[in-house]
C-alpha cells in the first residue's frame, strides 16, 4: 500500500524546477534527475512530494565522529585539529568501489538516522571543543541546504566547515553550497571519462570544472584525493596526465594525496594497491612540480611528512593521521622563511558553552 508522506516537516529543496507530466528536474548536481511523483532522485535523499522537492536527508545525519582533520585528507588545513565527521545516507554518485557503501548506497529509512537541528550540530562541534565540521562519508553535495544552514551558524560560531566531496554539483547550485566553506577536499577518482562513467556513473569533465571554479572563483582551502586502483587508474600515463592537468589548471601549490584501495562493495576482485605504486605516483607528481604530495592508507613515513619546498626541511611529520612533529613558524618555513600554501594560525575562539 502507499504510505502517505507527511511534508509539514520536510525541508523544501532549493534547487529544482517542475517540468512536463508532474516532474521535477533537480537542478543540483550535473545527473538532473527528473524525477516522478512519490518518487527519490538517483541519491535517494531528494524526493518529490506532492510536486515539490524535498531535502528528506535535512537534519538526518547518520551519527557523529570526532577524526584527525588529516583522515578527511587534508594536510595543509590546522593540522594536528580535530574535526566533527558526519554524513547522511544516500550519494549522488554510484561508485563501484565505494570504501563507504553501507551509508552511500542506503536509503533513509534503512538507516537509524539522527536528528539534529543545524544549531544543535554546531554546538555539538563547540561542546566537544572541536574546531572544524567536515560533511563527509557520503558526498554533502546531495545535503547541501542543511550544509548551508550549518556552515552559516558555524561561521558566524567561529566553527570552520569543510566539504569532503566528489565535485560532481551544479554550477549554479555550487556557488550557494560552498557559500560558507572554509575547505574541501575534492575527490579526482581517475582522469579518464571511461573510468568516471564506468565506474563512478559521473563525469571527469564536471569534477575538473569544479576544481577550476575552486581555484579561480572562491578562497576555499583545497587539496585533492585520488584512491588508486590496481589495474583501473594507477598507469603512470594516466598519473602523468593527472598532474600535469593540476599544474597547468591548478598550479603547484595544491596538496595531491594518492590513497590506497581496499576491496570493498562491487569491486572485490581487485588487490589492495601496494605501497610501491603510491611511491610512484608521488615521485611522477613531484618530479613533474607539485610541491606537495603525499601517500595515504599505508605506511610511508617519508610520504607523509611535509617537506619545504625550498630548503627541503621536514616541517610537518606524520605517522598516520597522527602529527608527530611540527616545525612550522606561523605558515613559514623556520629555516629559509618559505611560506607554505595552506591555513595554519587558527585565531577563532570560540565561547564553549
Ligand atoms: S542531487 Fe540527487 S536527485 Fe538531484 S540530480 Fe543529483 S542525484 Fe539526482
């Protein structure tokens, strides 16, 4: 039987339009769903109703975790800080390797979601003395109103908010969504459009539009993931590819990790990527110019640590997600006065209830 859905206490989506025979087109992210009566948009969490679109993921966060900021990756964002984690169910890509599937392929109601005002989710972040929010585990994009909603209260808070995302949103609807962000780190799963279609159902040409618009058109701290997967996207044509699209677009100030894959969801047939192919891909990054590159999910002391790029000092070293040296002056080099790209002087002071 048809279960009715009560609206009165949904949040109305922003972005979207009606369009012929009682649909709706999405206007978020690039998939523009169009999408039936009753029915949920491909990432499950925006659903019309009664021929308006709903955000049913708002105030519906999955639960809570407090992480190393350096687990979202970010490296050059206060490192050594911990971050409020959280996500909603549902995505709006459909990675076969997803290393979070469980929350990315539910729906909402296969989940025991919780409830949480955007107000409650920023003083969680102050009660706990955390100084960051990440959106994260599923792609914030598919949220992104209750994303809005927190980032302003937190910024207005002293809370910094950061996206952990695949970049595939809308233009239009980007320039809202990442209206109160302070950093992101932006998924760049592969640089081939066969990789992105046949494995993430999105496109490469979006994402790398994203990043441009990042760059170029917001002050939003950014550094950029690729999880390198034996056989699929870890040639070293297609790394070489990849870095000198970032050099050309990006410039070589912009952290590049590559990340190890574990088997997980729909790819169980592939190895783990073995720590020599991160060594590889670091070494094709750094000798073409990036400046910062590090290895993720492994064990690779050398790989992790932050290096100044002109004298070579090690100026942040890291064993896991666990910062264990930090000689930075300020966000300079304390030798020969480098200053490094990132944001380190933390000067928010929050009052903590
Ligand atoms: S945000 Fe969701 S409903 Fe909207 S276009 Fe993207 S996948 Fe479809």
């Amino acid at each position: 039987m048809h279960k009715e859905i009560d609206t009165a206490n949904l949040k109305e989506a922003q972005w979207w339009e009606p369009v012929e025979k009682n649909k709706i087109l999405c206007t978020l992210c690039p998939r523009y769903c169009k999408i039936g009566e009753g029915q949920p948009g491909f990432c499950y969490i925006r659903q019309n109703l009664k021929g308006k679109l709903y955000t049913i993921g708002y105030g519906r966060p999955t639960g809570f975790a407090i992480d190393p900021i350096e687990k979202k990756p970010l490296n050059h964002f206060f490192p050594g800080t911990s971050i409020l984690s959280f996500g909603t169910a549902g995505c709006n890509l459909g990675c076969k390797f997803c290393q979070n599937w469980s929350m990315s392929k539910a729906k909402l109601d296969e989940l025991h979601s919780l409830s949480a005002s955007p107000e409650e989710v920023v003083q969680l972040a102050k009660r706990y003395h955390v100084p960051s929010i990440a959106y994260t585990y599923n792609d914030p994009t598919i949220f992104g109103e209750y994303v809005i909603d927190i980032s302003r209260i937190g910024r207005r808070e002293g809370i910094k908010s950061v996206m952990v995302t695949a970049g595939y949103i809308d233009k239009k609807a980007r320039k809202d969504v990442y209206k109160y962000i302070d950093a992101a780190n932006v998924d760049l799963k592969g640089f081939t459009e066969r990789f992105y279609q046949k494995l993430t159902f999105s496109s490469l040409k979006d994402v790398l539009d994203t990043l441009v618009w990042l760059k170029n058109e917001t002050d939003v701290w950014f550094e950029i993931t690729t999880l390198l997967i034996p056989g699929e996207n870890d040639s070293v044509e297609e790394i070489q590819a990849e870095c000198d699209w970032i050099l050309k677009n990006l410039g070589d100030s912009v952290p590049l990790h590559f990340t190890a894959f574990h088997p997980d969801f729909r790819m169980l047939d592939k190895d783990r990527t073995p720590v020599s192919t991160l060594k590889t891909a670091r070494k094709i990054a750094i000798g073409s110019g990036i400046k910062f590159c590090y290895t993720g999910n492994v064990h690779d002391p050398e790989g992790q640590t932050t290096f100044c790029p002109a004298c070579h000092n090690a100026l942040l070293k890291r064993d896991w997600h666990d910062v264990i040296k930090y000689n930075l002056k300020d966000d300079a080099c304390p030798d020969c006065k480098t200053k490094i790209p990132g944001r380190f002087n933390l000067t928010y002071s929050p009052s903590y209830n």
